[in-house]
C-alpha cells in the first residue's frame, strides 16, 4: 500500500507538472500571438502615418492651386474692367463728348469699382478655398503625427 499511496503521489506530481507545462505552453503562444498582433496594428499605424503624410502632402499643393487660380481669376476681371472702360472712352469720344468729366467720368469710375471688387472677391475665394486646403493639410499631419506614435508605442509593447 506504501507503493500504492507513493506512485499515486508521483502521478498526482507528474500531472501537476504536465498541467503546469501546458499552461506555460498556453501562456507562450498567447504572449506570440499578443506579439504578432502588435507588430500588425504597428505597421498598419505606420502605413495610415505614410499615407497621411501623402495627402498632406496633396492638400498642400491644392491649396496652391487654388491661391494661383484665384490670382487668375482676379487678373482676369481686372482686365475685363480695363476693357469695358476703354469701351466706354470710345463710345464717349465717337459721340463727342468728353469721357473724362461729368456723367462719362462718373460711368468709369463705377466700372472701375465694380471691376476692382469683382477681382478683390476673386482673390478671396481663391485665399477661402487654399485656407481650407492648408486646414485640410494641417490635420492630416496630425493625424500622420498620431499614427506615427500609436506605432512607436506598438513596437514599444512587441
């Protein structure tokens, strides 16, 4: 019976120990596939960060564009002005009376105007969209700036 009791004592200690082996086993894998999965999300975040950065990088160039053609259209109806009034100089000179005073003048000078405030709302929209285009910008650098980290931090935890 002492056999008896000391074999089921070892049985009962091999199994302790094959159930602790199994749990470290278990634990091994677990802390791998907690390893693996980091290495994933980082370098997603990294490629999130990259891409980001890219169109960043787009808003920058759009914003720009958009400055360069509201220059454009500015200059543009500048010079349909300067056109519309040399129009009016000569209808005024063909019809004999003088296009620098009275009521002639008065009609250059509200071309004039209009035209200038055209231009100046040109410019505006063009310096409106180019700033949304730079806020545009602005945010995916930080969103490309948060990735970055949420990758460091990733590989910190590899």
């Amino acid at each position: 019976m002492a056999i008896a009791s000391g074999t089921a004592a070892a049985i009962t200690a091999a199994m302790a120990l094959a159930g602790a082996a199994v749990g470290t086993v278990s634990s091994i894998q677990q802390a791998e596939s907690r390893r693996q999965q980091a290495e994933y999300q980082s370098k997603l975040a990294e490629r999130n960060a990259r891409q980001a950065g890219q169109s960043a990088e787009l808003a920058d160039e759009a914003a720009r564009r958009e400055k360069q053609a509201g220059y454009e259209s500015a200059v543009k109806k500048r010079q349909e002005a300067a056109r519309i009034i040399g129009s009016q100089r000569a209808q005024a000179s063909a019809s004999g009376a003088q296009a620098d005073a009275g009521s002639q003048l008065d009609q250059i000078m509200d071309t004039a105007e209009k035209g200038e405030l055209d231009a100046l709302s040109q410019e505006q929209q063009g310096a409106d969209a180019a700033y949304g285009q730079q806020l545009r910008a602005w945010n995916l650098r930080n969103q490309s700036a948060g990735a970055m980290l949420n990758a460091e931090n990733l590989n910190n935890h590899a």
